[in-house]
C-alpha cells in the first residue's frame, strides 16, 4: 500500500527532489545570445510568434553569460573567436548547457580552412548537436527538446 492509496483523491503530488529540479531547469532554461553567421537569423526566427519558445520558459535570449544557463552557438566560430567564446563559458553559472546550431557549429561545414574551427566541441563540450544550413527554427525547437530530456534524466551526483 503506497502513499497514493493512503490519501485518496486529496490533489497531492509525490515526486523526487531530482525530478522537481529537473523540472524547474527545464521549463526556465535561459539562452545566451552568441549568433556568429546565417543561423542567427534563424535562432532570432525562433523567439517570433510563429514559434514561440516562450512555452518552453525560454522568453528571454540573455546577452549576459552570468544570467544565463544556455549557451546556442549559431555560426562559425573562427580561431580569433574560440578564447572569447571559451571566456563566456567559463563565466556561466554551473549547471550550463552548449547547443551547437548548423553546420558550421557542429564540424566547420564549407569551410575548410585554417581560420574556422572544426568543430565548436574543440572549444567547449557540446551537449546538443542541430543539423542544418542553416537549421530551421522548427529544428532548433527539436534540439531544445532533446536538452530538455537530457536534463530531466540527470541525477544528483552527476551535478558540479
């Protein structure tokens, strides 16, 4: 006999501390603002009406890196560009996420050359990758999501 049979339909809600938590991260998660190149265009797109990610308790797109949890990297991010980026990392407050957005972000895409990183995961660790060039915002929301879920299944030791 559980705690659910013991009160009756009294309204109550059980669950774990992680799981309120995790919760709580996911439905006030607040992005950073770092777009580099064309995906910015479509990162901005997401915050409009039609998409709307104010849903997701994501209404405000921080400039700062210590009010934020989210960092999106939208573009390339040349060698001259990795310390600063490396800088605002180091300044978000733990837990933080990185979601790396388009082609560029993810492996470099066209271009390669000696002045683009390869790869935004040679600079910070990525925890989300969004296919495209540039993405959709409907493929941004799908990588949102896919960090909401990875955040809802974190544990407690696994936190800094």
């Amino acid at each position: 006999m559980g705690i659910e049979q013991k009160l009756g339909n009294m309204g109550v809600v059980t669950l774990s501390l992680e799981q309120a938590v995790n919760w709580s991260r996911t439905n006030a998660m607040w992005p950073m603002l770092f777009g580099l190149a064309c995906c910015a265009m479509e990162m901005i797109s997401m915050q409009a009406p039609a998409y709307d990610v104010s849903r997701f308790g994501m209404e405000l797109m921080r400039a700062s890196p210590r009010q934020s949890d989210l960092m999106i990297v939208a573009g390339r991010v040349t060698r001259k560009m990795a310390p600063v980026l490396r800088r605002l990392y180091d300044q978000m407050p733990d837990p933080k996420w990185v979601l790396a957005m388009g082609d560029c972000a993810s492996c470099g895409g066209i271009f390669n050359n000696y002045a683009i990183v390869q790869g935004v995961d040679e600079v910070v660790p990525v925890d989300v990758y969004v296919a495209g060039c540039p993405p959709r915002p409907e493929a941004l929301i799908y990588g949102v999501l896919t960090l909401h879920d990875k955040v809802r299944k974190e544990k407690i030791t696994t936190w800094k």
